[in-house]
C-alpha cells in the first residue's frame, strides 16, 4: 500500500469529495430531479444535454401516466366478503355459503381468503336479480 503515489490518492479523494458533494445537490422536485449546481450543466454542450432532457420529460409523463393509470384500476377494484355483503345486500355468512354452493364469481383472493372482482360481482347480481328473468 505505501507503494502508491501519495498524489494519485489525493486526486482520487477529491474526485470522490466532488462526486458526493454534486450528488448531496441533486434534488427531487416535482417527480423530476433538478440539479443545485447549474455550472455543471452550463459546461455541458447541448448536443449531449438534449438528449438527456428528452428522456427525462419522456419518463416523467410516462410515470404520470401510470400514476393516472393505477389510481384509475385500483379504486374499488376488489372487496373483500363484508364490502361484497354490503353491495350485494346479504350478510358476511351469506357470501360464504354462497360460495360454498358455487354461486358467486371466482374468488382472487390468496389461498383461503376471498376477494372478489367488484365488476364481476355487479355483473352477477344483475343476472341473479329478479328482473334479469330469475322468475324470484
């Protein structure tokens, strides 16, 4: 180790002091990340800069996109037994033995645990009730 030039592992520090002070200023805002230190980037040339920026606004309205996506399929998508009771009007025990019978929809839920597709739930109270010809 002491064969090492003493100037060589300077310069290696400071790159690494210069290289964690640059990250420390890198900062998230708004879903994008906006850099502290605008001289770096003034060096920068355009032609390497632009492509940089491209991506990023690229992945930034792919990630609002997704966001709008997922907040849209996620609300309400599933119920458990007591939201599945409570839209079909019947208790807890009823959904259970309407399941043992094999009368409702499949199940998603992991293992024994029954969750069930809301709109598959809805599409099948309308075929059951009265008026879709169940003669009840």
């Amino acid at each position: 180790m002491s064969g090492l030039n003493p100037e060589r592992r300077i310069r290696a520090d400071r790159r690494e002091t210069v290289r964690r002070r640059v990250h420390a200023e890198d900062q998230l805002v708004g879903g994008a990340i906006r850099t502290a230190d605008t001289r770096r980037l003034a060096g920068s040339s355009t032609s390497t800069l632009e492509p940089m920026l491209k991506l990023t606004a690229a992945v930034e309205r792919l990630a609002a996109r997704l966001a709008e996506n997922g907040a849209r399929n996620t609300v309400g998508a599933t119920c458990t037994v007591e939201e599945a009771a409570g839209l079909l009007g019947t208790t807890a025990k009823g959904i259970y033995a309407l399941h043992e019978r094999g009368k409702l929809p499949r199940s998603i839920g992991p293992g024994r645990r029954l969750v069930f597709l809301r709109e598959e739930l809805l599409q099948w109270a309308r075929r059951a009730s009265p008026s879709g010809g169940n003669g009840r």
